[in-house]
C-alpha cells in the first residue's frame, strides 16, 4: 500500500504539472480563478492546486482500505494462558492509516492496524520482536514464559517515534 501511495502522488504531481501546461480545462478554470487583475499568474500555484485536487482521491482509497482491512482484523477471544505474545495498537492518529508490522526473528508475523490487538501463539523461548511502519521500527527482545502471553503497548509517541512497552506490572 506504501508504494501505492507513493506512485500515485507522483502521477498526481505529473498530471498536474501537464495539465497546467498544455491548458486543458480543469487547469483553465484555476488559472482563471487565480489569475490577477493585470492577467499575470504564478505557475507554481496553479500546479500546486491542481496537485492538491488530484490527491484527494488517495486519501479516500486510503481510509477504504482502513475500514476493510479493520473488517477483517477482529479481537478475537486471546489466549492469555498460552505462550505467546499481545501486541494492542494505541489510537494515535499518526500513521493511523498504515497498519504496524511485527517482525519475529526477521519473520512477518502479522500486523495490526489502529485501535486493534494482535495475538501470535510462539513456544517458550528467547525472540527478538521488531514492529515497523511508514519508515520506522522499534524492537525488543523477549523471553517467555510457559503458559503466559505478556501483553505490549504498541504505536507512536510525539515527534512520530515508536513505542513497543510492555502493559503488565
């Protein structure tokens, strides 16, 4: 979903700039609209409003993907007297529409989105637990017990930096 995004808000900013300079209709109506009184407009305005029209349409597909990925990602019953661990997603806004990795001994595990809790069943032992979004990480490793799921805090704090705490006193 990441480089969806990324492609797309550079075809956005080609269509954008093309449809300033060859002066199709949707770009005619905003360089009317910001032209001033002697006929002179700044180019990089009109680019940048029609960049800014032109992206909306990934915000929306974005918050779709959200809710159906948020359809399919239940709290179901978790298993709290299993070996394992709980990775319960804060609901920060920030990167609210990108669901957070977890990376078990360089494995994908799964992933969690906002407001939700993920459980992954391991056998008693020493792992290294990694969780990643939108270009940043945080890990830490973990022993577990026999029969014990130790429930962790997972999202971001201010400034954007991730958190992965563990809940239990």
């Amino acid at each position: 979903m990441r480089i969806f995004a990324i492609v797309y808000v550079v075809i956005a900013l080609v269509a954008s700039v093309v449809a300033v300079f060859a002066q199709i209709f949707p770009a005619t109506i905003v360089i009317e609209f910001i032209t001033n009184s002697d006929g002179e407009f700044y180019i990089a305005l009109a680019a940048a409003i029609v960049w800014l029209v032109l992206i909306i349409p990934l915000f929306l597909v974005l918050v779709l993907y959200t809710l159906i990925a948020g359809l399919k990602q239940r709290n179901e019953n978790l298993k709290y007297d299993q070996s394992g661990i709980i990775l319960r997603r804060d609901k920060s806004i920030y990167s609210a529409l990108f669901p957070i990795e977890i990376v078990v001994d360089g494995k994908r595990m799964g992933s969690v989105i906002i407001g939700r809790t993920q459980q992954i069943l391991l056998p008693n032992g020493e792992y290294n637990i990694k969780i990643k979004a939108v270009g940043k990480s945080c890990e830490t490793v973990l022993l577990l017990a026999e029969n014990k799921s130790p429930v962790y805090e997972i999202g971001f704090r201010k400034g954007g930096v991730m958190y992965l705490d563990n809940t239990e006193i």
